[in-house]
C-alpha cells in the first residue's frame, strides 16, 4: 500500500466545517506568537517554529483521528507485537507502516528544536510519547483506529531521530554542543 492509498484508504476528505475550525485554530495560534514575539517572550525564529508544528499537529491528528470514519473500538495491547507479525509472517505491510509511522514524527522533532532552544533528546521522547498517547488515547475513544502500543514506540522514535537530526544540523552551523 503507499501513501497517497493510505490516506485516501483511512480518510476521508475534510469537510468545509473543518477546514473552517483549521483556519481559525491557526490564526488563534499566530496571533498568540505574534504578541509573544513583539513583547519579546520568543524569537521570530521561535515564532515560525511554533506555527509550523500546530499547523502539522492539527494535520497529524485530522489524519490519524478526527477525518477517519468511525468504526469498532480495536486495540491491540502486546507491544511489538507487529514485530513479530512482520519477522513470522513477513507482513510487509506492517513494516511499512512502522516506518511509515516513525517519519511521521520525525518534522516534530525538528521542529522541537528551534522551538524550545534547551531541549534535549530526553524532552524530545517525552514530548513525542504525550502527543502519541493523546492521537493513540483519541483513537480509542472516538473508535477511529486501533490503539496499540507500536504506534506510540515508533511515533516517539520518530521524534527522537528528527531531534537527533535537528540539533546535529544546528551543532554544525553554529559549533554550540548540544545535549
């Protein structure tokens, strides 16, 4: 399955209402930065850093929750158990998934770094598990998905590398050691 199959396979086109509260929910957000950046509380850099992860964010979560279409509440509570299916059974599928859902998270860690300036990888991993037990939580509740334990170790994987990535870019350009 690619990707262009898996979006259009588990979600649904969003509606105008949505796009609406997309629109307004990002203004909020900018207005919030833009007083922030004049009485100087974050950087311009800041700023734009901020805007472009609660933008991804709210694209994130539309994906992952709120533009699937209702279905059974699934979980799945064996961690790794795709692991297992994929080394068994030779799912490829699954293993697409994974990675699939490890570079989802991976423009939150960078983007995590220019954020918040001091963060480390162990803030990034902790950042990264809160948000994908909140769309993993959501999914449960709203049965718009399978809850599993896979998703979050690999989401937080992907936030982790895009940490990673980000402070070795930001260590070569300005020669600052990162932690």
């Amino acid at each position: 399955m690619d990707l262009y199959q898996i979006l259009t396979t588990h979600n649904r086109p969003w509606s105008i209402r949505e796009i609406v509260i997309f629109v307004l929910l990002l203004a909020v957000v900018a207005g919030f930065l833009l007083l922030w950046v004049k009485t100087h509380r974050i950087t311009k850099g800041q700023a734009v850093a901020g805007l472009a992860l609660y933008g991804f964010l709210e694209i994130v979560f539309a994906s992952t929750v709120f533009t699937r279409t209702p279905g059974n509440r699934a979980y799945e509570l064996l961690p790794f158990w795709s692991w297992r299916e994929i080394l068994f059974h030779q799912d490829w599928s699954l293993l697409q998934e994974n990675v699939l859902n490890i570079i989802l998270f991976v423009p939150i860690g960078i983007l995590l770094f220019p954020l918040l300036r001091k963060i480390t990888w162990k803030s990034a991993l902790i950042i990264g598990l809160a948000i994908s037990a909140l769309i993993e939580t959501s999914q449960l509740i709203l049965c718009r998905g399978l809850f599993e334990w896979d998703d979050m170790i690999h989401n937080t994987l992907g936030c982790v590398l895009g940490y990673l990535v980000a402070s070795l870019v930001f260590q070569k350009r300005c020669g600052r050691k990162v932690k």
